[in-house]
C-alpha cells in the first residue's frame, strides 16, 4: 500500500478512536504511526490483522468490572502513547519485512497482536467475571488485577482473543498454519506477560494512602515506594517484551516452517 493511503486511513481510524474516548490524544498520535507502518509494510491484510485486535481489544477492554481494580491505580480505558507502542510497536516493525517478503509481514504482524490480545483479554475477562485470581494460576491468591494472577476465565479469554486475531490473519492470507502457530504465540506470550509480570514487574506502595500502585507517583500525588520487582519495569514495559518476543518467535518459527 502507498505511504500516502496508509498514513491518510490510519491519521482518519485514530482520529475517530480519539473521538471515541478510546485512546488519549498522545495515544491516537502513537496509533495513526503503528497503523501506517502496518498498512505500508504488510497491506491491507496486516491491516485487517490490526483492526480485528484494535476493535476487539476495545469492547473487551469496556466490560465492567473495572472498578475491582481502583484500588490498583491502573490508567483507565483510554490507552496512552506508551500503551500503544507497548502493544503495537513490534508488530509494526516486523510488518516492514512485508516489503520484501509480504505473507512474513502478515505472519509477523499477526503473532505479534496476537499476544497482546491475549493479554488484553486475559485481563478484561477474568476482572468481568470476579473469578479470583491466583499468582501465575497456581500461587497464592492475590488482588484483582495484580500483575502476575491469572484465573480460569482469564486464560480462556486470552485464547479467544488470540484465536481471533490469529483467524483473521489466516484467513485474509490463506496460510491456515497461522490460526494455530498465531494462537499459539499468542497465549505463550500471555503466559510469558503473566510470568514476568509476577517476578520483576516493579511492584510500589503509596505511603499516604497506604494502597498499593503500579507507578511511581500515586493518583494522589504521592511518591510512592518500591515493594518488590525492578523499579523501571512497568506494565508498558512487560507487554512491549512480550509483544518482541512473540514476534521474534514468529521469525524464528517461520524460517523453520519454510
């Protein structure tokens, strides 16, 4: 796809998220640079691949429940700049490989969003639900919405969610080996998220309201202190490693396959 299309469909989508209130502004800026890279490296099928997890990851991300996890000062519904790049960036530098080889674009782009999709739907579907979670699934219980737990329903999502996202790239490419291989990459890098989430995610609590946050600075202002994890290993952090390695698992499997 041209440069010029590409930039002009995804600056018009972002613009209408931003209208929406699902993205901030910084977010529909960050947006409009990963759907442009994605159109101009993989085509409209890359871009098909990132629609199914734009809207899908959307309408989960709105199910109620979210109130469980005030508590946790997460950022809310509107995902920022660093959320953006966090979930999209990888996927948007492995679909320049599509100028040169367009079907590894794709199947790059795909294994990628993959795996934040299975993220998103994790979260979203196991908070809905009020199942309660347990640290990496087997742990001791923790919170709602503490990095690391996982529940039943959860990870039932996470599959979903990677299986649509992988569907679409399968079916709007005709590879049927990346409904699977796609799916698969996803869940383990919601796996893989959960796991490094539970072990370094830097873990802060905030000294005047005694409640524990995922930032440096509490909503109210506060610094906070450092529990346990590293300190400059966030949420944004975990899923932009997650999202790297599942698309350079997808390299990696392809040349295999190939």
């Amino acid at each position: 796809m041209p440069l010029s299309l590409a930039a002009l469909i995804s600056m018009a989508v972002a613009w209408l998220a931003w209208k929406a209130g699902t993205l901030t502004a910084a977010g529909a800026l960050g947006a409009a640079t990963i759907g442009t890279l994605i159109l101009y490296g993989s085509g409209w099928q890359g871009g098909a691949v990132l629609a199914a997890f734009f809207v899908g990851s959307n309408l989960v991300s709105r199910l109620d429940g979210h109130a469980a996890v005030a508590h946790l000062d997460t950022k809310g519904h509107r995902r920022d700049l660093w959320q953006v790049y966090a979930n999209g960036a990888p996927a948007a530098v492995g679909a320049l490989a599509g100028r040169t080889d367009p079907m590894l674009g794709v199947w790059l782009v795909t294994a990628s969003l993959a795996a934040a999709a299975a993220d998103t739907w994790a979260s979203s579907v196991g908070t809905h639900l009020g199942m309660q979670p347990r640290l990496l699934g087997f742990g001791p219980v923790v919170p709602v919405g503490t990095s690391g737990g996982m529940t039943v329903a959860g990870t039932a999502g996470a599959c979903a969610g990677a299986m649509i996202v992988a569907g679409v790239g399968a079916l709007t490419t005709h590879l049927p080996l990346l409904l699977p291989w796609g799916a698969l990459i996803g869940v383990a890098g919601m796996t893989l998220d959960s796991l490094t989430g539970a072990l370094l995610q830097g873990r802060f609590r905030c000294p005047a309201c005694d409640q524990p946050s995922e930032w440096r600075i509490h909503h109210c202002g506060s610094v906070t202190k450092l529990t346990s994890g590293v300190s400059w290993l966030n949420n944004d952090g975990v899923n932009f490693l997650t999202t790297s390695l599942a698309a350079v698992a997808a390299l990696v499997l392809w040349q295999w396959l190939d």
